[in-house]
C-alpha cells in the first residue's frame, strides 16, 4: 500500500491548493476525484458564468455579440471542443503531476484511519495517508416541490455548458448564481423570472447590494418575484409545452427550462467519516465553522467545511490546512472573507453590516455614499448603486464594507486588507486615492466617518 503524507478526496480549488501546497514544503500527496479535476468553478461555475455575463453585457450593449459567439467563447473558458460534451480536465491533471503530486481518478472512500480505498473501473487500490483530507465540493439542491421530477430542470452544469437558449428560463432562488444566471439569459432575450422564498435577493449580502442587484435585474428584463415559494410542478402544461410551476400566493409561473439554484449540500455520506467517530447522516457531522480539522489526522476543506462557499474561501482553506497538518502555528482567520457577485452592477461584501455588528455587541456606525451621485458614478451614468462603511467606535476600524457599483469585486479589497490588517480610520483617510474611482468614494466617506469620532461636522 503506498503510504502519503496527504490523501485528498476531491480535486476542486481547495483539494487542488492543499496537493500543491504540500509539495511546495516538501510533502508527498496523492489527489483523487471521481469526475473533474479543478472541480465545478472552472468548468460550470466561477469561469463559464463569469464568460458569459460578459458577453451578455457586450449582447445588451449592442455589440455584434450573439449566443452562438458567447456559447464558443464559453466553450473556450472551460477547453470543451465544438464536438465535445463535457471540458476537457487535462490541464489541471499535468500541472498536479508537474508539480510531484499523484492523481487517480476513481470513487474515494475512507475505510480504515489513513486509509483510503479507491474504486475505479473494475480496478481498486489503497492509499495509507498520515492526513486524509476532504475537499469534495458541493452539489445543488433539489427543493422538496410536487411534482418537480417530472419537468425539465437544470442546475449549474447545464445552465453553463448549453449550446442552446431555452424558450424561456425559471429561476428558484436568489443567491448569486441565480442572480448571475438569470441576468445573463435575460439579455440575450430568453424571458425570465427569478423566484426567491425570502423578503430579498442574496440573503447572505448586504441589504443595499440585495436591492441594487434587484433593480439590475429588473432593468435587464429579468422578473423578480420576492417572498414566494415554489409548491408544485405540472410538466408540459403551459403554452407551447412549458412546465407550470405553482407558488405559494396562489400564482404560477411557465417556463421551459427551470434552474434550481436554492442552494448547495454536500456529498459526504458515503466516503467513511464514520471511522473518524463522525456520523454523515446527522443534521451537522462537524461544525461548518470554517475549522478545518474535524478529526485526529482528518481534515474538512472548501464548500463542507463552511463557514461559506466560496472559491477563494477553498483555496485559503486548502493551503492553510497543509499548514496546519505540518505543525505550523496559524489559524483560519474569515473575518476578512470578501463576497461578490458579477450581475451588473456587480455587488461586493467583506465583514459585517451595522445590524450584524450591532448584533455582535460593537459600538458601530456607517457612511454610506449614492453611487450614482458620486464622480464616478456621473461618469458611468449609473442610476442605481451605493458604497457603505461599517466603523468600530471604540477601535477606529473598519469592521465591514459593501458596495454595488462596477467595479466593486475589486473595490472592495482596500476594505478586505483594512479589516485584515486592524488599519486604523486616521491611515485610510489619509491615504491617497486617484480621482475619480470608486475607491476615491472611500476616501470621502473615511473623512466623513472620522469626522463623526471625533465630533467635527461634515462639509455642507
């Protein structure tokens, strides 16, 4: 049985960050996954969306852009031949044996501590690891509806990878794939709703981004249903056979492609964490804390491990429980975990908002700027947008930021190394920003929110 330092169950961002970690310090690993390797983002999440929100603002903005160029620029992103079904994984599969890790394709299940047992084909072959680490990633959810086997669903894999627009396009739930999503069929001229259960859009962001985003959708033609919930499914009873989809205020909606994107769950039943004393069917086998050691010798990364989901949070993850299995002296540290989503305008969100530090017991305020009234914002002839600051009283720092605006994945980022870094207000504020970005916002609102600690009125 050969023996590694590290056996990973999963080859997505995090399974892939911890195999080169380990070989970057000198560790052997062997990495295993039963479909793709680089996981769903490069292939049907994070890379494929990203392509065609692009192509979708060049479509609205009236540029020679059709599907059949944006589903070919796609099929590049994710290295699928015209011909070909699936991507290509290849790629990630060389640079992890360059980089002196070992890959095996196969159904992984842990069946003894450090052991893990692979099934591939009519083939089985065990590994013996010192660390057994899981990074299996996260699957759709299937929302308990009547009805809802028997029409045609889609979930990330097939609204990414189409070749084809459907007639028109349902979308159940609001987080930021069926926002991203939604906006994208929408502007190529596919009609569609969104239907999210709770009183806004993107639950886990800012409220003032939930509402930017929103209004983004509706602008590009998307119908936002808000506070209702799916409650039955009738196949082919629509005008020219769409599926009905009945809602709980007495409504229903038609469509002939039905994307589920109510959120995620986890595939991790049937890889052997009982050996570890955990129990996979329980409600919470571990905490989704973020913590990442769960077990003697076993390790939980990217999507299972929470506390969210998010590529980044994978990478930190796999990196850091190398780390940590190694013996080095850090931590997980998510208090400067950035969110963003890539509708436009783009919505970006690091820390708390003032109701969540409230919450928390801080002594907190906020200054908020309209974007569409700010320099930048004249420029770009925005109408909707806004850049907040969320500030400790008793510590002078920023403890969360939020915007909606452009450029606000990559705004955002001075407020992520603001928090990380504990910068005190008087550094930011004095900190010279070009005019006129979105992070020249920032500026004024620093000045205006250092002003408030120390008792000086804001200029008229």
């Amino acid at each position: 049985m050969d023996r590694f330092d590290f056996v990973i169950i999963g080859a997505g961002t995090a399974g892939e960050a911890a195999a080169n970690k380990a070989r970057a310090l000198g560790a052997t690993a062997a990495i295993i996954d039963r479909e793709w390797f680089g996981g769903s983002c490069p292939h049907v999440g994070c890379i494929p969306s990203k392509a065609l929100l692009h192509s979708a603002s060049e479509h609205a903005g009236g540029a020679d852009y059709p599907w059949s160029r944006a589903s070919e620029r796609r099929d590049y992103m994710v290295n699928r031949a015209p011909d070909a079904e699936e991507p290509d994984d290849s790629g990630h599969v060389e640079a992890l044996e360059s980089a002196g890790a070992v890959t095996r394709r196969g159904q992984a299940r842990i069946v003894d501590r450090g052991v893990v047992e692979i099934q591939g084909g009519d083939e089985t072959e065990r590994l013996r690891a010192t660390h057994v680490v899981v990074a299996v990633g996260s699957v759709s959810k299937r929302p308990p509806v009547d009805g809802l086997d028997q029409v045609r669903t889609w979930t990330n894999r097939e609204a990414t990878l189409t070749r084809e627009l459907p007639r028109s396009l349902l979308v159940l739930g609001g987080g930021p794939t069926g926002c991203e999503l939604a906006q994208v069929y929408a502007r190529f001229g596919v009609p569609t709703t969104i239907v999210q259960p709770g009183p806004r859009l993107l639950t886990a962001d800012h409220p003032r981004n939930a509402e930017a985003v929103a209004d983004g959708l509706r602008a590009s033609g998307v119908s936002v249903r808000t506070a209702v919930r799916a409650t039955r499914a009738r196949a082919g009873a629509g005008a020219d056979g769409a599926d009905i989809i009945e809602l709980d205020d007495g409504t229903s909606v038609e469509a002939h492609a039905i994307l589920l994107a109510v959120g995620r769950s986890f595939p991790i039943q049937d890889i052997g964490l009982e050996i570890y004393g955990l129990d996979p069917a329980a409600r919470e086998p571990f905490p989704r804390d973020g913590r990442l050691r769960v077990a003697e010798g076993l390790w939980v990364i990217g999507d299972a491990a929470g506390p969210e989901l998010h590529t980044h949070q994978g990478h930190y993850q796999g990196e850091l429980a190398v780390r940590m299995a190694l013996g080095e002296d850090v931590s997980p540290d998510y208090r400067a975990l950035p969110r963003a989503t890539y509708t436009d305008p783009e919505a970006a969100f690091v820390g708390r908002s003032l109701e969540q530090a409230e919450a928390a017991g801080i002594d907190a305020f906020e200054a908020v700027a309209d974007f569409a009234t700010t320099a930048r914002g004249y420029a770009v002839e925005a109408t909707i947008g806004h850049v907040t600051i969320v500030v400790d009283r008793a510590t002078r720092q920023l403890v969360g930021a939020a915007m909606a605006c452009p450029d606000a994945s990559a705004a955002i980022h001075e407020c992520v190394l603001a928090i990380q870094a504990r910068v005190p207000l008087e550094v930011l504020a004095a900190t010279i920003h070009a005019f006129p970005s979105t992070s020249r916002i920032l500026d004024g609102l620093y000045a205006e929110a250092l002003g408030r600690l120390d008792g000086v009125a804001a200029p008229a």
